[in-house]
C-alpha cells in the first residue's frame, strides 16, 4: 500500500474490487553509496511491487514447480488478511494484504494434492 494513495484514497477504498495489497513504501535497503551501509525509502511506487510479486512467485515456484499463474492469484488472495479501519467516518475492510507465512502453507497444501 502506498503513501501517495492518499491522494486518490476514495479510488483505492472500493469495495467492489478484488486486488492483493503488496509493500511498496517504507523500505530498507542496501545503500548505492556505501558498501556496508543501508538507506531508507519513504516513497515508494507500483515499480517496487513488480520485483516482490515476482520473487514470491520464483518461491512458490521452487515449493510447487507446476503451480499456474491461476493457483498462485488465487492462493495470494485467499490468504491474505484483513485491516478494519474508519477513514472520513466510513468503515472499510482493507485488503487482502499478503501474508507470507499463510500463502506459503496454502503453497505447500496446493503441491501436497497434487502428488
């Protein structure tokens, strides 16, 4: 979720939308200067969320080698928790915000009924 959705907060609220929730922001990383140094990122943006969707998916891939796109969407959003929260004096369900550890048993538990 990302802290420049503030902006459009009404757009990212809907309910009638199926969508996993991803970090994108508020990172720590290796520092480009300094070899033995970190750096943190504020803002982030849709392009870090690429790289980490994919990653999730190389690693269910070395659980499951034969896991679809279709099984792996899935699995992502059934997962996934829920954040409650009152924005303007409305109530919303946030997410499905990924959940690394139930994902990968729901990986696991996808490869196990396939053997």
């Amino acid at each position: 979720m990302g802290s420049w959705w503030s902006e459009e907060t009404d757009k990212w609220l809907a309910d009638d939308q199926e969508r996993i929730y991803l970090p994108m922001d508020s990172r720590t990383t290796a520092s480009p200067w300094d070899a033995k140094g970190y750096i943190f990122y504020r803002i982030g943006g849709w392009s870090w969320v690429a790289p980490y969707l994919s990653g999730i998916y190389a690693l269910a891939l070395q659980v499951n080698p034969h896991l679809t796109i279709e099984e792996f969407a899935q699995a992502l959003l059934i997962t996934g928790s829920y954040l409650n929260l009152d924005y303007q004096g409305r109530a919303f369900r946030l997410g499905p915000i990924f959940k690394a550890d139930e994902f990968m048993k729901q990986i696991i538990t996808l490869k196990a009924s396939t053997n």
